[in-house]
C-alpha cells in the first residue's frame, strides 16, 4: 500500500488481527506491507510471512515514511524479513527509512521474526535508519533468528540513526541480540567475546592461544 506519488495516509486500525503477506525475492525498493506512508497513524496490527527484497529498504510494516509524523503503536511483526543485496540494506524489523524532516513514534510495539540477508549489513532491528530522533517506548526486539554474516557491520538493534545523539529518545526498550557489530562486552566489570559465526570462534581460539590460555 502507497508510494511516492500516492502515499498512503490516515489512520489504520488492524484490531487484533494478523496480516500474512509473502512478498518473496520481490525487485523493489521499500517491500513492505505498508510501503510509502505520509502522516498516519498504524496501530494494533500482527504481520507475519515473508518479506525478502533484491534491494534496499524491506521492512516488516513500513518501508518509508515520507510525511510529518508515524505513530505505530500496539503492533507486531513476526515476519521473514531481509535483502538479497550484497552491503548497504537499510532494512527494518518494523520501518526501513525515515526520511528528512520526518518523526515516527513507536509504542509497544515487537519484533519477533526474522533478519536475512547474508551479505547485508547496516540493518536495523526496529527502524533501518532515521534521519530525525525517533521516539521509542516499551518495545522489544526479540528476533527468532538473525542470518547476517558480514558481522552485523553497521546494524543497531532498535534504531540506526544520522547521529548517536539522535537515539535518546528511546524509553524502556529492551533487545535479547547484540546487533551493532561489537565484537566483545562488559559483564559486570568483566570483557566478554561475542560469538556470532566460525569466523569469531577463530577469533577467540586466535585470543585463547595467544593469552596462553589465561584468556577470559
């Protein structure tokens, strides 16, 4: 629904109910049930399929938002959602792009499908990227599965955005997958390795041999 010349604006209520979509290996940009949204308000809507573009900006609900204001509240997206392009993606668990001079607000609202896109990166777990600071409450990006093997270079669990001055307005939002490229963490005072695929396991056996096996 919309596009660049007909945006879909308004507001649209999904009642509880879940929208199966299957877009798959489709050659556009902004593949989203939702695809180009002028001011609008999406609420309390479940989308669940498959979503899987050759080009940028797939996204589990939205694909551009292209008008004064977004507010997506209430809803859920357990969807396969990626890219089959090699770099830059820009895809988004709920919304791809937010562009210039606009602002999207998202309430409790869930990811919990699926990332692909072996050869992608610069993804984002609930919105791909933001030129404006979104406003994030009492969500969750708990995907089933995240299938990126270029070490997650340039991905944000919740919002990529221009600056990380831009990502403060981000209330009670929790993520269960790291996915912002790090290759160690602190627990508790303590730096641990993050272990994503083979090439980080030799990483580590690399640390461990070089440590003489005192590495923690």
């Amino acid at each position: 629904v919309g596009s660049n010349a007909r945006r879909y604006s308004g507001t649209f209520d999904g009642n509880g109910h879940t929208l199966t979509v299957l877009y798959d290996s489709v050659d556009v940009e902004y593949a989203a049930p939702f695809s180009v949204v002028g001011t609008s308000v999406i609420k309390n809507l479940h989308v669940t399929g498959k979503n899987v573009s050759s080009k940028k900006f797939a996204a589990g609900i939205v694909g551009k938002v292209y008008g004064s204001l977004l507010q997506l509240s209430n809803s859920r997206c357990s969807a396969i959602v990626g890219s089959t392009i090699s770099g830059d993606a820009t895809n988004g668990g709920l919304v791809a792009l937010v562009s210039q001079h606009c602002n999207v607000q998202v309430t409790n609202c869930l990811f919990d499908g699926q990332l692909l896109g072996k050869s992608s990166n610069s993804i984002g777990g609930l919105i791909g990227y933001s030129y404006t600071a979104p406003r994030i409450t009492h969500s969750l990006f708990s995907p089933l599965a995240v299938d990126i093997e270029t070490k997650m270079e340039g991905c944000k669990p919740l919002a990529r955005t221009q600056s990380d001055a831009a990502t403060t307005d981000i209330t009670n939002c929790y993520y269960t997958v790291l996915m912002d490229g790090s290759k160690t963490c602190i627990i508790d005072g303590k730096t641990f390795n993050i272990l994503r695929n083979a090439e980080d396991w030799d990483s580590f056996i690399a640390n461990i041999v070089s440590a003489g096996g005192t590495s923690e």
